[in-house]
C-alpha cells in the first residue's frame, strides 16, 4: 500500500478578513469569526441546531449508530470525551442512546461553539480545548477524572503529521484505553493512485482530470487540512504508540480506525 498525503483547500463563504488564504490553516481569530458570523442564528433552540447539522451530515448517522453499538458492547467504558465537536449534535445523541451510561464530554477550540452548545444541549458537559495545543492532563489537574475512550468524528484530519503524532502521544499517555478516529480526507485507492508523481503530471490533460475527478486537481483557496492513505494513518498511529485493532469504513468516512 502507498504512503499518499496531500494539502486540501476550500473557499469559505467569506473571504473578507481571511489573511491566511494558500498560506496556512485559519487563525484562531479568523476561525471564530467565519463562525460567529455563519452560526448565530442557529442556535436559537435545539430542533433548529439539529435540523441545521442533519442537513448536511445525514450520512453520519451510520457513524452514530455503529459508535453506539460499539459501547454498549464496551462495559468497562464509562467515560468518553469527543475532540473537535462543533454543533455537538453526535454527542448529543450519543448520550440520549446510550441513555446516560456513559459520561460524554465534547469539546471544541471554538468558544461560540462552545458557550451556544452548553445551554442547547444541557445532557452533555461541553468544553473548550483544542486538541492541538491543549492536553488531557490539563483538563485532570483542574478537577477531570481521567477519560476511557477518545471519539474524533472527522476532526484530526486537519493536523500535519509531526503534530499528529505527538497529540496522539500525548493522548495515549493521558490514559486513554482506545481511540476511535473517524477520519475525514482519507484517500480510495483511486485518489491514492491520482497521487504518484507520473499521475500527478497528467492532471492538466483533461481526460485524465474527468477520470481522477475535479477534487485531484483543485490547490487553491483556503488549506483546511490533509488527506492520507490508510497506510499513511497506520504509521502515524503505529509511530505515537497505537495499535490497530479495527479498521472498516461506512457511508460518510472511507476510512475509521479503533486503537488502543
């Protein structure tokens, strides 16, 4: 299997005030902006919040459903923290399904999204961290029982491999007994060929552009994050100190691994 890693870019709806475009991910100033400014309204009752997410992220209720599967099975688990949740609607649900047996904790770097998803979803405690330069030994010195499991839906995606490895490290170190990534950018074995030298030299052709499809060629707009062969993630997590137990994928991620 390959090792394949590639940027990925997007265009924000509002570029105004965006300093960072083709340089780097968004600032911590220019993230919470593009939030506030998208989201404010969203969060004026639950159903509003909910009915907003699943619009867009329908497919990820097969991701839900297999997580709480997968804990009901995991008696031993009874604690789980979630980095980089956004809405807080999976964790919400989450929480409901699995009928309270599991402490859930979600966190986001975003403090809109943090202050707005405490008081619409009051089920689940929700806190600020950013998984990136924060540690779970921080949040235990201030009063955090240690966690038992680690869930990313979609989120660590954003990181380069050095800081990847190291907050994955840092993690295992915490305590953690497993870690489920659900992996956003992940590459099919079509966007993992598309990503060999010989194949990236053809993209101009616009045959091969219609057969490796519009997302082979696009470099431009605003670097959100990396997509990455499974073999990639496997050394990643191999490198920080996790073993792979499971690997399988579902309707919204190509790619989810469960380490310990």
């Amino acid at each position: 299997m390959f090792l394949a890693k590639k940027k990925l870019f997007t265009f924000p709806d509002n570029l105004e005030g965006v300093a960072s475009l083709n340089e780097g991910q968004y600032t911590a100033e220019e993230y919470q902006r593009l939030t506030d400014d998208g989201q404010i309204n969203l969060f004026e009752s639950k159903n509003a919040v909910i009915a907003h997410y699943l619009k867009g992220n329908y497919l990820k209720w097969s991701s839900l459903n297999f997580l709480v599967d997968y804990l009901r099975g995991k008696c031993q688990f009874k604690s789980l923290i979630s980095f980089g949740s956004g809405y807080c609607v999976l964790e919400y649900f989450l929480s409901r399904y699995l009928e309270g047996k599991i402490y859930i904790c979600a966190t986001d770097k975003s403090e809109f999204f943090v202050k707005n998803a405490k008081q619409i979803f009051p089920e689940i405690s929700v806190q600020g961290y950013d998984f990136t330069k924060d540690s779970l030994s921080s949040m235990m010195e201030n009063g955090q029982a240690p966690f038992d499991v680690g869930v990313a839906f979609g989120s660590f995606y954003v990181m380069d491999d050095e800081v990847f490895v190291e907050v994955l490290k840092s993690l295992k170190e915490s305590g953690l007994q497993e870690l489920i990534d659900f992996h956003s950018g992940c590459m099919n074995s079509m966007q993992v060929l598309s990503s060999i030298p010989f194949f990236e030299k053809l993209k101009s052709v616009n045959m091969v552009r219609r057969f490796f499809g519009k997302e082979a060629v696009s470099s431009e707009g605003q670097f959100h994050g990396y997509s990455r062969s499974r073999a990639s993630l496997r050394k990643i997590y191999r490198k920080s100190g996790w073993k792979v137990v499971q690997e399988l994928s579902d309707k919204s991620y190509e790619y989810i691994a469960i380490l310990q």
